[in-house]
C-alpha cells in the first residue's frame, strides 16, 4: 500500500477514551495500537488537549518515535501517558543511515532523556542483525542500551518480511536461509533466526540476542 498513512481525528480516538471511562470502569490502561501514534506531533498534542479538557483519567501507552520534544512528552504525561514503546534499533548509526530510520543516536538520547525528564517509562526496541551488522555495531547497540538506560528492553533477531526492502536484500543476496517463512518462528511461537550473512552468521546474530 506504499509509504502513505491514514490518520483518525484526534476527537474520535477521545471519543472512544470517554466511552471506556464511562462504560468500563475496570478498565486500568488502554495502549493505543498504531505503528507510530506520535507520527503526526500536531494531532497527538490535540489529543492531549482533549483528554485533559474533558478530564478523562485512564492511563494509557503507545507507540511512539524517538524524535519527540520535551513539551509534548510533558503533555502526553499531564494527559495520562504512562509509557512509550520506541523503536531505536540500533546503537550504530551507520545502520540507522542504511536502514533509513531518519534517526540518530544522539536525537534519540535527547529524546530518551526527555521522556524520563517527563516522568515517562520507556519500552526499547532493538534489533540485531539488520543489513550492515557486524561484531562492533552489535557491542556498540549493548554500550547505547548500558547508556540510556530503558526501564524494558526487547531485543528481536532481524526477520525479513516478504514485500520489504530487507527481504529483497537478503533473498537477492543469499543470506536467506528459508524459504517458507512460517519456519522463523518455531513450536512455541518464539522468533528463530533465519538470516547468515558471510561475515556475521546466523549462530553470531542469536548468540548477540542472548548477550544483550
């Protein structure tokens, strides 16, 4: 469906807050499920606005992208945001540049500082073994994470997903290793590791994963 997103009014996801508050009290936390809520600043500041206006107090989280300023992370607190997922990725920005994430690592320190400045938790995403991985950006990923400190960490093996730029790269190249995706998860629904590359393997990807 190429690289265009279709945004819902601010208003209407408001709308579904209030009718969880007055419907399901029991409800403790809604986490907001778009790719990248914060993606367009301008409308999450206009939810926020209207959480606060209509004095809705049900926390809740989302997805967010590392290139947020204080102000707005200091609204989304006042509007009940309790924690944010964040896709860094990486800690080299050599691969950010590759995978053309329009990110650095310091804006995203920035960023991270911030958000705890804020008061809010922070749930890292990094991935190993993303085109341009070697040994050095790998222990350059652990020194960022040691640095910024996220309250949650996840670390996922990179898995090309069919129709992606990735999946062309590894397919084209040879460092595919399968050819039925459902092989990159196994029995227990755990991720499996289905990229080599020459000069950082499949066996050096996982045993990254497991040291991190």
């Amino acid at each position: 469906m190429g690289r265009t997103v279709r945004l819902r009014s601010a208003e209407s996801i408001v709308n579904e807050f209030q009718y969880i508050s007055d419907n399901l009290p029991e409800v403790k936390e809604i986490f907001i499920e778009d790719d990248t809520f914060t993606l367009n600043k301008e409308r999450v500041r206009q939810f926020c606005q209207c959480i606060l206006k209509r004095k809705i107090h049900t926390n809740w989280s989302c997805n967010a992208r590392a290139d947020l300023d204080y102000n707005t992370l200091l609204l989304m607190k006042k509007a009940g945001c309790r924690l944010l997922i964040v896709g860094y990725e990486t800690g080299s920005d050599e691969i950010l540049l590759t995978i053309r994430k329009g990110i650095t690592t310091e804006k995203a320190k920035k960023f991270t500082l911030n958000a705890k400045k804020a008061g809010l938790l922070i749930h890292a995403d990094f991935i190993i073994g993303l085109p341009g991985e070697t040994h050095n950006s790998a222990q350059q990923t652990l020194d960022y994470i040691r640095e910024i400190k996220p309250d949650v960490l996840q670390v996922a093996i990179a898995t090309p997903i069919p129709g992606t730029e990735f999946y062309n790269f590894v397919q084209k190249n040879g460092y595919l290793l399968v050819d039925d995706m459902t092989q990159s998860i196994d029995e227990y629904g755990f991720q499996k590791c289905i990229v080599s590359y020459p000069d950082f393997t499949k066996h050096d990807i996982e045993q990254w994963v497991n040291k991190i």
